[in-house]
C-alpha cells in the first residue's frame, strides 16, 4: 500500500483537476426555489475549492524552499487561520450533500495539512465510500483505527462499509460491541439505528433512528430505513407523524421527507394526512412536478376534481416529460 501522505497529495492533485463552479442552471433552480441540499453544498464547495488551490501552492512552495520536496505534508499547515476556515466550509457541504464524494477529498487534504491524520483517513475513506468503493473505503477506516482506535467516526464509518458490503453479521457485532460509544451522537445513533435495521430487532432500531433524525433530518438514506422500520413494525402512520415533525428549521432537504411521509399517509389511506404533507412538500419545492402530480392524484380521489385538474396542469408546465412517461406507466391520463 502507498504512504498515506501520497494518497493524499494524489488526492489533492485529481481534486484540483476536477473543479466546478456553479451551473447557470443550479442558479436557475434555485431562483425558482427548488434548491436541493447539493445546491446548498454547492455554495460551501465553490469558495472552499478557491481557497484549498491557494493552499496547496502554499505548502508546495514551502517544501521547495525548505529542500524537502519528497517529505511528507502532515501538519505543514498547521493552526493556518484560512485553511480552518476552509475545513469548516467543506465540513458543511460534505453534511448538506452526501452523495458528492468531493468535499470529503478535500477534507482528507486539509486535514493532513492541519496534522490531524485520523480525520484525514476518515474522510478519504468516506470520500471512497461515497464514490461507490466501500471495499477501498473500508481499508481506510480500518488503517485510521489502527492509528487512532477509539476514532469514533471510522468506528462509524466501517459499521456503514460492513452494511453495504453485506456483511451484516460484523455489522451487528460491531455495533453492539460498542453500541454506547457509537450512540453518543445523532449521527451515531443513525448508523446504529441503520445497522440494527437489517436485524428483526426493528422497534429498538426505529428508535435509535428517531434519535438520530431529530437533530439531523438531512440523512436521506436514514430516513429511507426508518420508513422500512415502520413497515416492518407495523407503525405506518406512526412513522409518517415523526417524519411530518421534523420540519423545524431551514432544512433543504425537508421537502424529500415530507414526499416520503405523503407516500406512507398514502400507504395507510388516510387521504387528508397525504394532502397535508404534499402541500408542505409543495410549500418548499413550488414547482416539483412529481409533487403536483401526487397531489393531483389524491385531490381527485377525495373528490376535490376541479383542484385536481389544476395541479395536473402544473405537473405538465414544470416537466412535460415526466407527466407523459407518468401517464405511459399508469395507462391513466389525470387531466381527464
């Protein structure tokens, strides 16, 4: 395996290559105020990018300088005001956005160049995880807890790769080796109420994720398993109730989990709960077409016909494309 301080300074030099700035139409859509989280993340990756490229001459300069071109960079800049500052931004965006492995990269350079070396293995690991490698990632986790073993966060980190390399079993035994270490955060109790999600112990995992998703309604893929959990426990509306609560605050990925908790209202039959959550749904993302559509649909089989017809109209002005494939897989069309 190659030197750690050399996964990073490749890391470091792919990232530079990979850079973006912000698309005219994220801008666009956020004007219409259909921002995603990733969009949100977008506004955090774009002025840390800057910042970390200013950086990373900072450091090459000084190894030339100080003749020492083939050393390693752990700690170079170390207590550097800017580049905290940049860690915090990439912090941000690596919480808004977890499907983008590229603020973790960068977390994994920054912190080599702040001297912390546990954290830079975490992120490089959850940089490889979200880039689909949870093999890759796995080994990382595992050499940043050989480093620093009570790293909570690589304890974290290999429970998850466990679970998506299907090894449920190493899973299960991690987390109840040390399940009130890992429990001590709302992001631990997310991955032990995940872990615990693949085992019939379904009520004592529902309530780990109900604990973890109250301070952190964000983790889609959490609240995807909760809404598995309530089904597998029999608490459907139950869990559409918890869900609709999580509302508190200017989280951007709420519309996502109000959606999901109108389709387990819709599950249970209780139309004027589904409305409810749609229209909260609505409320932040206006011009979703698969919003209006669903409302449509539960409009028209509470009777409300003529209001019905009104939001299958906005489901087409906001994206014809899918109102046809809808009606293609349905065999209904809802402007009828």
């Amino acid at each position: 395996m190659a030197p750690v301080w050399a996964v990073v300074a490749t890391t470091a030099l792919l990232v530079a290559f990979s850079m973006k700035s912000i698309g005219k139409s994220q801008l666009q859509r956020a004007a219409l105020g259909n921002r995603s989280s990733c969009e949100y993340a977008e506004v955090y990756l774009s002025s840390a990018r800057e910042e970390m490229e200013k950086l990373r001459e900072v450091a090459a300069k000084m190894r030339f300088e100080s003749r020492q071109l083939d050393a390693s960079s752990l700690g170079m800049l170390k207590e550097n005001a800017a580049l905290t500052k940049a860690r915090a931004d990439l912090q941000r965006a690596s919480a808004l956005c977890p499907t983008n492995s590229e603020a973790d990269w960068l977390l994994s350079v920054a912190n080599w160049y702040l001297g912390d070396e546990c954290a830079s293995l975490y992120h490089l690991g959850t940089a490889q995880r979200r880039a689909g490698r949870p093999a890759e990632a796995l080994m990382q986790y595992e050499q940043a807890l050989l480093k620093c073993p009570d790293d909570r966060l690589s304890l974290l980190g290999k429970a998850v790769c466990l679970r998506e390399l299907q090894r449920d079993q190493e899973a299960i035994a991690l987390v109840n080796s040390q399940r009130d270490a890992l429990a001590s955060t709302s992001e631990g109790k997310i991955v032990v109420g995940r872990v615990l999600a693949q085992t019939t112990d379904t009520l004592t995992a529902k309530r780990y994720l109900e604990e973890g998703l109250r301070d952190n309604p964000a983790d889609i893929a959490a609240v995807f398993d909760y809404e598995r959990v309530s089904r597998a426990a029999n608490q459907v509306h139950e869990g559409a109730d918890f869900l609709l609560s999580l509302g508190r605050g200017s989280v951007p990925t709420i519309g996502q989990v109000y959606h999901i908790a109108s389709a387990m209202y819709r599950e249970t039959k209780d139309l004027p709960a589904e409305e409810r959550a749609l229209r909260e749904a609505l409320r932040l993302f206006p011009h979703r077409a698969v919003l209006c559509y669903d409302l449509r649909v539960n409009l028209y089989n509470q009777g409300k016909k003529a209001e019905a017809r009104e939001f299958a109209q906005r489901s087409i002005d906001y994206d014809v494309n899918f109102f046809m494939q809808r009606i293609k897989e349905t065999g209904v069309d809802p402007r009828a």
